[in-house]
C-alpha cells in the first residue's frame, strides 16, 4: 500500500474562508480586471471602432450563470451618422442584401485570442487579494 502526505490544503481553505464578505466584491473586480484587458484587445483589433468600445458598468455582475462583464459599443454615431453599434454588427458579421457587405469578423476571435490574457489578469487580481488576506 502507498502512502503520501498532502499539505498546503488548510491553509488554502482558511485564506478562501477569509474571503467571506468580500467575495463578491473580489470577483468583481476580478471581472473588470478581465474587461479591461479585453476592451484592450477589442480596440487593437478594430481601430477604426476603437473609440466606440467601451466597458459597460453593470449594477450587477451576476445571474444564473456567475459573474460576467461586458464589452459594447457606445451610443454615438459614426462619420457616416450611423449608429455605431449598428456600424459595428455589420463590420463584423457583414450584411446581405441591402448594400452588401463581406464579414470582417473580429468579436469573437478577439475575445478567444484574449482568453488566457484575460484569466491572468483575472488571476492576478485574485492573487492580490490572497496576498492581502495574508497567504
């Protein structure tokens, strides 16, 4: 029969444990943490949107799912008097019939390009509050 010895566990729990209260106030930033990162990104990818992206600030920052941030665009409009929420959808996923444009799809590849720079940012700011907790 094996036998080993696995420590570090109790400590762990007891800096988690400590977390209490502020755990939601430490996943929210852990969110915006992760947004702001993203919204980076987002802007580097489309620049000629980039000052129409912002983070949007939520009075919540979770549902039936857990915590969650958003990227959007603001309600300006464009050179062009369009919308720039409209002007964005259509950059990215193109239009069919009225004048026809190709997709130049970037949402979703930006955010999976940005997945792991977005959970270490997040990651860090969790970190930060260990470190604060005394672990």
């Amino acid at each position: 029969m094996a036998a080993f010895k696995f420590t570090g566990a109790d400590e762990y729990m007891k800096a988690i444990s400590r977390l209490g209260d502020e755990y939601e106030v430490t996943m929210k930033r852990m969110v915006v943490a992760g947004c702001k990162v993203l919204l980076a990104r987002m802007k580097a990818a489309t620049p000629i949107f980039a000052k129409y992206l912002h983070r949007i600030k939520l009075k919540k920052y979770k549902n039936k799912d857990g915590m969650y941030g958003v990227i959007g665009f603001n309600k300006s409009k464009t050179s062009s008097g369009a919308e720039a929420w409209l002007a964005g959808g259509v950059y990215n996923y193109g239009r069919q019939e009225y004048r026809p444009q190709k997709a130049r799809p970037f949402i979703e590849r930006t955010a999976k390009d940005a997945e792991s720079e977005v959970q270490a940012a997040m990651q860090a700011e969790y970190d930060k509050k260990l470190r604060q907790l005394g672990f």
